[in-house]
C-alpha cells in the first residue's frame, strides 16, 4: 500500500520542499503542521513544531496513545525517524518535549481548525451528525466540576469530524452548536442531533444555510411534544361519529444479531405542518423500537420505547423507509467517533490534565480516525497495527492531502 505511487497527473499537486529537505504535497497534514504558530521563543528550541506534532500522529497512526508511551515509540524508532525526517540532530525528543507542546505550546483552536478544514476535504456522505462528547481524562481528580465537553459535526458515512468546539457543561451545546455548524458546508445535507439540539433557532440556522434536519422532540418542547403525542394517540370515537381522516405512512425493519431482535417501526405525517411555526418542518413522526432478547431458544427479556421528533425533509423525496435510516444512521457518531477515541485510543483513560492537553489530543485523535479512511480501513484498530509495520506509508499518508487519496 504505496501511497507515493498516486497518480500525479490526474490531479493538479503543488509539490514542496520543507526547510529539513523533505518533500510534501501544498495542503498535506504536514503542510499544515508547519502552518500552526509555535508560542516558544527561539532561544533553546531544538524541534520545530511540525517536527514533534508529526511524531505525534505517527505514534498515534501506530497504535500508541499516551504521551510516556508516544515519547518511547520515537525512541524505539529513532534511527528510521531521523533518516525519514532528515533530522539535523540525531536525538529523538523527551517525554516531557511531547507533554509541554501539547499543554501549553500548540493553540487548541488552531489545532482544531487544521482538522475541520483537512476533513473537509475529499468525498462526504449524506448524514452530519451533531452531539458532544466528555473529555474525562482531563479532569483533575479533585475537581468539583464535570468534565469538559466538546461537541463535534460527524460526517457519518465517512467517518471524519468537520467540525468540533469546546462547550464547556453539557448544557452549552445549545448555544455552540450554532458555531460548530457555521464551520460546515452543510447544503443538502442532512443534520440529525439529540433532543437538546430540537431548538428553533437552530432548525432555522440549517435551512437557511441549504440543509435539512432530523430531530427528536421531547419533553424540552413540550407544546410541540404534546402536539405529535396527540396525533398519534390511539382514537376512540363515541358511537355514531366516524375516525378522522388521516394521512399517516407507516414502516418498519428488523435487525436481528447478537442475541437480539430489534424491531422499529415509523410512521409519519404531515397533518402539523399548518399549524406550526416550526422553521421548515415538513414532516413529524413516531418511532417505535420493540426489542427481544433470546437465548437457548427462547425470549428472556423485552423491552419497548417510543420516540418523537421533526424533520423538513419533505414527504414528496423521503419516505419513511429513509427516514428511518436517516434517524438510525445519526448513532454512527457513538460506535464510529465516541467509541473510538474510548476504546480505540483510550482517551478518557488517560490523564492529560494540563492546559489544553485534552483537547488537543482529542483533535489528533480525530485526524487519525479521518486519516485511516483514505486508506480503505473502515476499522481503526486494524489500521493501527497495520500502519504500525509501515511507518514510511504512515508518513506519506501525512504528506499527501486528501484530494489524492479519495
């Protein structure tokens, strides 16, 4: 898996030429490395910024996390490192080099904008979807308030963040997730959320930048909850007076695996639209998901929950069938985002308490999830190990941009 093979020609590349003699291509990771500001004086610096950062990814891309165990990679791999980079000095950083550059070197926001821009690059799919995540690891122990919160825009389909912003409490995401979607190309695409982001100001936000929503509403609406609770509620009319006329579809799927059978059922109407003042709504509907757990045979354990939520995605080009993917396709952002940096990367589990540390290596780790994409690995971890026995491939994946990859 030569990455340096591409073909040129096909595509229009600005090759350059780094002040250490290597060779990128205008718009790579690597050339946006050497694009961040470095806060240090140059008085006692021995590696520039582009230099550490780049080791970083490179330790990440091979499957280490922590900062002791990125310093030691490095180390292990001094002699391929230098050659690679065409180092002048023939020692690898210290520990605490990595640790200082991203505590209080590197700017989050820069960092974090290098990622959306980069991600925004190449193919995207159809689904954004937007919801926060807690930055556990960089809360101190005897800290009285919760973790930090970032909230990011997913592109579900390809697995790459385009977007993510420091909320601070949970309850920020209301107010920032305006911004987070303001850094997004977001026409004709479809932004799904959480109840929390079900607000008018935000609907009106997205179809006013060319997209469409998909949202569930709870009880933080409650006019607007009540109102779909009341059409779908079951009729009982009196003797001699008829049903009232509705314009309900319905449809449902099944998936079964993993000892389970889950059963959803939507359905969907447009019987509200007159009467809202929602921006764009165009449809609301029901979601039922009826779940069965079995074992040697027979069904242990049931369970059922009902959702309610909006969307302008009108009926004429979206059928409930669609509808159902799109509203399941939003969970993508747990299993192929939230999960990852967990499980993958061990991001709560480490310690990074200093200064914008987390934050940080939380936008790494979401440069390392979109980078293993345009290496046809939809798993990580597999990518990981694989990356891990191809370093150089590692490093031209860091010094070709998107555009020749996807």
């Amino acid at each position: 898996m030569d990455f340096s093979t591409k073909d040129k020609q096909a595509r229009m590349i600005v090759r350059e030429i780094s002040a250490e003699g290597i060779e990128f291509d205008a718009g790579s990771v690597f050339d946006r490395l050497g694009r961040l500001t470095d806060v240090r004086k140059a008085k006692g610096k021995r590696y520039s910024l582009r230099t550490v950062l780049t080791m970083m990814v490179l330790a990440k891309l091979s499957g280490y996390d922590r900062p002791m165990e990125i310093a030691e990679w490095a180390r292990n791999h001094q002699e391929q490192l230098v050659q690679m980079m065409h180092l002048e000095r023939q020692k690898i950083p210290h520990y605490n080099t990595f640790r200082r550059i991203l505590a209080h070197v590197v700017y989050h926001e820069e960092v974090e904008r290098l990622v959306g821009e980069y991600s925004q690059m190449g193919e995207h799919g159809e689904v954004y979807a937007l919801d926060g995540k807690a930055v556990r690891g960089s809360r101190p122990k005897d800290a009285e308030d919760g973790p930090e919160y970032l909230l990011s825009v997913f592109d579900v389909e390809q697995g790459k963040v385009l977007s993510q912003v420091p909320v601070g409490r949970k309850e920020n995401e209301i107010t920032k997730a305006p911004e987070a979607l303001k850094m997004v190309e977001i026409s004709q695409k479809v932004v799904t959320g959480d109840a929390m982001h079900t607000q008018k100001a935000l609907s009106a936000q997205i179809i006013n930048q060319g997209g469409d929503y998909v949202f569930p509403v709870k009880e933080n609406q409650l006019r607007l909850y009540q109102n779909i609770q009341q059409l779908f509620a079951p009729e009982y009319p009196k003797p001699g007076f008829g049903k009232i006329q509705m314009d309900f579809l319905t449809t449902q799927k099944v998936n079964k695996g993993h000892g389970r059978i889950e059963t959803r059922i939507i359905t969907t109407s447009e019987m509200l639209n007159p009467y809202s003042t929602w921006p764009g709504l165009a449809q609301v509907y029901r979601l039922e998901r009826q779940f069965q757990w079995w074992r040697s045979g027979r069904c242990y354990r049931t369970s059922n929950e009902v959702e309610l939520g909006i969307t302008s995605l009108a009926r004429s080009n979206t059928t409930p069938a669609r509808l159902l993917k799109i509203r399941r396709a939003h969970w993508g952002i747990e299993t192929g985002l939230h999960g990852r940096r967990d499980v993958t990367f061990h991001e709560d589990a480490t310690r990074m308490t200093v200064g914008d540390m987390g934050k940080v290596m939380a936008s790494i780790n979401n440069l390392v999830i979109a980078l293993t994409r345009p290496a046809k690995f939809k798993n990580t971890a597999q990518a990981r190990r694989w990356f891990a026995a191809h370093i150089s491939e590692a490093f031209s994946l860091l010094t070709t941009p998107f555009s020749r990859l996807w």
